[in-house]
C-alpha cells in the first residue's frame, strides 16, 4: 500500500497546509518569471481576473506595473529565473513596489502546480503568509561595480585562453620558449613574439630580446627558438596575438571604469585626515596593472584595510566588496554571513544520527575568493599561517580550505560591520596559546581518569 503524502478531509481532498497560519502580507502579488512571458496572481477579491499573463517588452512591464497599482498591491515575489527577472525588479521597483526575490530551490521540488498560472498562484499564497525569504540583493552602485569587474574577469579569461593558442602553435612548430621563459606574455615573451609575427627568423636576433630578469642566456633561448616555421601555425599565432592585445586594451578600459565607479562611491573616512596605513611585509598593495591606487579607492570605500587580514590581497578584497556591499546589516550575525556564504556545515541529521556532512553547494564569487585566501595561507608567517597548516595536516587540504574560509568571512565581517583592525599576534601567540589549550584538554582527561599530570624536571649533569 502506498504511503500517503498529507492528510486528507472527508470526501478524499487533500488538506491546505497553509490552513490556519495568520497572513502577514495582505496586499501580495506572485509572478511566474519566463523569457517571453510572465504570469502574475493576485488576491481573489482584487480583480475579476485574479491571474493575468504579460509580455516580456518593457512596455508589457510597465503596464503590469499599473495593473498591479489599481489592485492595491504593495508587494510582489517573483522566482530568481536565470536573468529574465532583473529587468522585472527595476520596473517593479521604480514603480514603489517591495519587490523580494526567491530562491526557485525553496519551491520548485513541491508537488504538482507545473502549470504557469498554478505557480504564480502558489507563489502568491505563499508570500502572504510569509514563507519565502527573500535573497540579497546589493545596492545600485555595488551592482554597478560588480558589473565592470564581472566583465573584467570574463576578459581576463579570454586573454588566457589566447596565451594558451599561442603557446599550442610554438609548440606544435617545436619553438620550446616556454621551456626558458616562464611566461610568454611577459616582456620578453611578446617582444619575441611580435617580432616572429613581423617575419623575423633569426634565433640569435630574437634573443636579444632577453630582459635581465630572465635566467636562462641567450644561447639557450636561441636554442628553444629553432623549429619549424609553419604557415598556417604562424597565421595562428598572429591571430591570438592580435586578439590578445585586444583584450589587453579592453581590460585597461575596464579598470578605468572601476576606478571611476570606486570614486563616485561615498566615503566613509576622509582619505586627507586618515590616510591609509602601510601595507603589511609580503603584502601585495599595487592593485590592477592599470596603476590606480586599487587598495587606497578600497579604504575609502570601506573604512578598512582588509588586505591587513593575511592571504586577503587587494585582488581578493575587490572581489568581496563587489559581492557583498559594504553594510553588513543585511546578515545578524557573522554566523548568518558565513552561512550565506557557503562555509558553514549543512550537516544532514536523521533519528539522533548524521546521514551526511558536509556544507552547501553555493555559487557565490566572494565565497571563492575566500577559498582562494585561505589557500594562500599556507606559507604564511603569521598566526592564521599556522592555523591553517595545523587544520591542514589534521583534517586534510579542501576541509582545511573551507575552514580557513569560514574564518576569513568572520574576520572580513566583524571589520566591515564594526570598522575593528586585524592585528595578527603572530605565531609564537598562536603556537604557545594551541599547547595551553592541549594541555587543558590533557588535564581534563586526567582528572576523569582520577590522576595528575606531574611535569618533568630538567636534570642538570
């Protein structure tokens, strides 16, 4: 016999599970996002057509806007639908309307309702009896800036990916540069490369484009440029070339644009009165290539320092800024930041017992970024360093990682919220403060076990 999935009433109808519950949101409105279209339910007494279908044309927007005005609809949900939704909210939201966007995991596995109209219904009913959280959204000008550095990490991939077409033609004419030279989109590499394009073929000529900085000598870089010159592999390398220069420019126009967002953005200090404190040793300050003062706009913006924070670098720190703001007040705690981030356990309990550990999976850019510092950690001369080696060796490197990572989101959330400084008491702090610790755990379990811990006396011959 098949197990029923909720209770029934007489007559076989299945029972409302919002049955009982008070409304919280009486003047709400449901919309089933699409790419052409979208569905929107209200309340049953507002309109003799509770669930109208609208085009996705920005004038079909605003006229649902107006439509949703004369039902005296305040506020509306809606499904977070690839990105059809984003130019929905605007409209809905110059129009004065508390727009909330739900998370499409937290209803799409319910039963039934497939159909548009039954979705928004549902979304509806849902919303006003306040069962559906909505997800953060930063303000105007975060969005903004995280547009332009979004842009600049899709160029930066594309610039990668033309390094590795030139790099496939050298080999594939047997030209070992990359055997001598470490990056052939350095100075010394393109200087080569330009001059292969333009028809050069002489291996001594082309490395006398050798900078000091380059160990090899220039008779070993000769040596790596004889190989075969093959038509089409050089039309090949003169095209990637070509397009990775493009990039190039377009990442510099990028960066100016992010240098000007970052200045339209209010201050919290005064850059003249506080000016920003010395960046830490090893620490790196300059920022983008572009040569603006990356860390400084950061400080500005911020109130803080977060690349004083060890494995945070300027790099790491934008990218936090641009996926998460710079108010906090959107999370209550820490622990709510950290768990929005990913870095928290989700650890499946059943019966009293774990069924599986383990955290969410969550896409979030900040949340790499993290990853990404905690993994930096690990030649770290500092008390977060040893931490981190320590967790490293006990619990193995991708636990370790996400640990450091939980941390980090702790430290980046404290200073932004409450403008603290990180100092790092170092690792004689944190070494000497891990055997206070064991041996407190040490002595503990003596003590159950009805015995004393008898330190050892140095014997002087």
């Amino acid at each position: 016999m098949a197990k029923q999935s909720g209770k029934r009433k007489k007559g076989g109808a299945k029972a409302d599970a919002t049955e009982g519950l008070p409304p919280l949101n009486l003047h709400a409105a449901g919309i089933d996002v699409g790419s052409a279209e979208h569905y929107v339910a209200v309340p049953l007494d507002r309109d003799v057509e509770p669930v109208r279908r609208f085009g996705s044309f920005t004038a079909d927007l605003h006229r649902m806007a107006h439509w949703l005005k004369d039902c005296r609809i305040t506020t509306v949900v809606m499904q977070s639908t690839g990105v059809y939704w984003m130019a929905l909210h605007d409209v809905l939201e110059s129009h004065g309307f508390e727009v909330n966007v739900a998370n499409a995991r937290h209803t799409k596995t319910l039963p039934g309702r497939k159909t548009d109209v039954q979705e928004c219904q549902w979304l509806q009913k849902l919303h006003t009896f306040g069962l559906l959280n909505n997800s953060f959204r930063p303000p105007e000008e975060i969005r903004v800036l995280r547009g332009y550095l979004r842009q600049r990490e899709n160029l930066v991939a594309a610039a990668a990916t033309c390094i590795q077409h030139m790099q496939k033609a050298l080999t594939e004419m047997n030209i070992q540069l990359a055997n001598v030279i470490s990056d052939i989109s350095g100075t010394t590499g393109l200087a080569i490369l330009y001059d292969i394009v333009r028809g050069e073929r002489d291996p001594y000529k082309l490395a006398m484009h050798k900078h000091s900085r380059i160990r090899a000598s220039r008779q070993e870089i000769a040596r790596s440029l004889e190989g075969t010159w093959r038509q089409e592999l050089l039309f090949v390398l003169e095209q990637s070339l070509d397009l990775y220069q493009t990039y190039q420019q377009k990442i510099q126009t990028c960066d100016e644009r992010i240098d000007g967002q970052l200045r339209s953005m209010e201050p919290k200090i005064d850059p003249v009165s506080e000016p920003i404190p010395e960046p830490r040793r090893g620490k790196d300050w300059r920022g983008h290539q572009s040569g603006f003062d990356l860390r400084g706009q950061l400080y500005r913006i911020t109130g803080v320092d977060l690349t004083r924070i060890d494995g945070i670098e300027v790099q790491n720190a934008q990218t936090i800024i641009s996926e998460v703001g710079v108010d906090m007040s959107r999370w209550k705690t820490e622990k709510h930041f950290a768990s929005w981030l990913g870095l928290c356990p989700d650890n499946r309990i059943s019966g009293g017992k774990v069924l599986k550990r383990g955290t969410r999976h969550v896409v979030n850019r900040a949340s790499t970024a993290l990853r990404l510092a905690a993994s930096a950690l690990l030649r770290s001369q500092s008390a977060l360093g040893a931490k981190f080696r320590r967790l490293r060796s006990k619990l193995g490197a991708p636990k370790a990682i996400t640990a450091m990572a939980h941390m980090l989101a702790r430290l980046v959330y404290r200073m932004l919220k409450f403008g603290h400084d990180y100092v790092d008491r170092g690792i004689e702090f944190y070494e000497a403060k891990y055997q206070h610790q064991q041996l407190q755990r040490i002595r503990k379990q003596a003590a159950a076990l009805h015995m004393q811990l008898i330190p050892l006396t140095r014997v002087v011959s």
